[in-house]
C-alpha cells in the first residue's frame, strides 16, 4: 500500500468526484487548535464553550448541590487555577449554517473515520448530531479517530508522513430512513471487483436472503458505470448503500487490507479470488448462526488489531470458518 492509495480514500478527495452518486456532504477544514483539541489528554474532559450557548445534554437535569462538590473554594491550600472551555467560534458558526442548510441533523466523520465506537454517549445513541457541541462530544470521545490523527499511513510501504497536511470535518446529511442491512462494503483489485460483503455482520437480516441476487446485480453495475474508471487505485474497498427505489449510493472509500476489515471474507480468501479470477460473489448472513456478535463492541470498528497472531485475528478466523461450514450445511437457511 502506498500514501498515494490512503489519501485517495480521505473524504475531501473522493466526495467531489462522487458528489452525484453520494449522500450530500459539506466538507469544512479544521484548525490545528482544534485537532490540537482532540489530541488533548492530559487535563480533564472540556467541551467546547458554545457562542450559541447549545449543550450537547441539553436534557440533562442540573442538581446545584451536586455541582458544590467540584467546585475549588477560594483561599483554600489547594487552590487550583481555573479552567477554562476551548473555544471555536468561527468554526462553530460555519459547522451551524451548514447543519440548517443539510435540513438539521447529520453525522460527522473526519478525513477517514466517523466516530463510530462514541455513538453510546449521545443522547440519541447514534451519531445523529444537531449542533456543535454535539459532535464535538462524538470527537472528543472516540478512540478511533486516533487512527486518523495519528496512524493513518502506518501500514504504507512508502511511509514518509504520520498525519496528512491538513484535517477536515465532513458533516454528512442525516437520513432517519437508513437501513443498516442495506449497507454493502466492496471489494476491488487489479480495478476488478471481486467480493462484496453485507457490512453490518452483527445481525440476521432474512431480507437479504430475498433480495441478495438482485443487490449483487445493481452493484456491480454501479462499480462498472460509477467507479472504476473514477477512482484511480488498483486496489481498495468501497462501501454503498442500496435505497428502497434501487439506487446504489456511496459512502466511503478505504484501503484494501491494513485497517480495513474484510466482514464476511479474510484478506486470504479475497487475494485468492482475485489470482484465480473467481466470479463475483455478495456473501451475506444466512442464518443467525454466523452472527458476529463481536464486532459490535466500544472497541473502534474500525481500528481493531487484526494482526496475524493478535485475538481478533484469530477469533474472526475462527468465525469465518464457522460461517463456511453452516452455509455448506443443508440445514443452514433453516
């Protein structure tokens, strides 16, 4: 893998060619203070101070009693210097108007990774964000953004960066609507598609028994028309989404191997299928005897260590040969 091939991948690059065929997306880049910001571990948790005075809790009950207990008497031996909330107010207020133009809700992600592991400790318990503050909380909390502020070229034959020139925030329009069994990651090398796997793989859908040759059908169609001639590697993933009126979306662009994870298939399996010239195979979940329930964890989605030799590179082999031999038994689509 080369730099050239994780840059291709980063949001700011790929949407504008895609922009068409993709959920719309505003596109807006950080200041250092703020990616500074994030990095911050050494003090305690501060969220931003809002100049539209929004609370990322704003249901939350305030008990004035409680708060004493955290308050520094003035005069006391320990007397501690205050501390005060970051503030971003012109980023807040460009990160405001294009929430209300997107229709009020969206979901943020940097220039690889969305805050995927922090969705528990909002108040919707997704990463449905209204305000600033909001996806700030989402940021500041997640652990697998670490991979974008600081491992992202990790895995690069040509390594020469650890972080690249500039970080965005892309606000991506949210849609009530989504249905997660709807959303397929794609496989491609040699700029040939050789797998495609059902992305949530934590759930039974037995939708998708139904519909599985038809959403294999409209995929590759919308690979051979939409991508393969726009997106410049050889090798990568991508992954889509598939609405009710049968129309393919894209939603992402990732590396093929390092931190991507292959689901339903090993990288193994996915280098093989491409050496042989196999057919293109949709794997899906086809009982809920190879449910995953691993993956569906605080751990970053994103960001586990799949290593050779590592836990969860032996657990999803384990996993994976499991699934094979339930879906290679008559009983299986029981």
């Amino acid at each position: 893998m080369k730099e050239e091939d994780v840059n291709r991948c980063q949001i700011q690059e790929w949407y504008p060619k895609f922009k068409s065929v993709s959920i719309r997306t505003f596109i807006h880049e950080l200041p250092e203070s703020f990616v500074q910001y994030l990095l911050d571990d050494s003090g305690p948790f501060l969220l931003p101070a809002s100049i539209s005075n929004e609370d990322a809790f704003p249901n939350r009950i305030h008990n004035p009693e409680e708060e004493e207990d955290y308050q520094v008497s003035e005069g006391s031996g320990d007397e501690a210097e205050a501390l005060s909330a970051p503030c971003f107010p012109e980023l807040e207020l460009k990160i405001k108007e294009s929430i209300e133009t997107l229709g009020g809700a969206i979901f943020p992600k940097l220039n690889w990774s969305a805050p995927k592991d922090s969705a528990w400790i909002s108040t919707s318990g997704t990463l449905r964000c209204t305000t600033f503050s909001e996806i700030a909380l989402l940021l500041r909390s997640s652990d697998s953004l670490i991979h974008d502020l600081c491992h992202a070229y990790d895995s690069c034959s040509d390594k020469t960066m650890s972080r690249p020139p500039k970080f965005v925030l892309a606000l991506r329009k949210w849609h009530p609507r989504f249905q997660p069994e709807m959303e397929f990651r794609c496989f491609v090398k040699g700029q040939k598609l050789v797998g495609i796997s059902q992305r949530e793989v934590t759930t039974f859908y037995p939708v998708l028994c139904e519909k599985k040759n038809k959403v294999e059908v409209l995929i590759e169609e919308f690979f051979n028309d939409n991508v393969r001639v726009k997106f410049e590697s050889d090798d990568y993933t991508f992954d889509v989404y598939v609405t009710e009126d049968e129309r393919v979306k894209v939603l992402d662009f990732n590396p093929w191997g390092a931190f991507t994870l292959p689901l339903l298939f090993t990288w193994e399996e996915l280098e093989q299928k491409a050496r042989e010239g196999d057919d293109l195979e949709l794997r899906i979940l086809e009982s809920r005897c190879g449910v995953r329930p691993g993956l569906k964890t605080a751990v970053p989605y994103d960001y586990l260590d799949v290593s050779a030799g590592s836990g969860w590179d032996q657990f999803l082999r384990n996993a994976s040969e499991e699934l094979q031999q339930q879906t290679k038994s008559p009983e299986a689509g029981a």
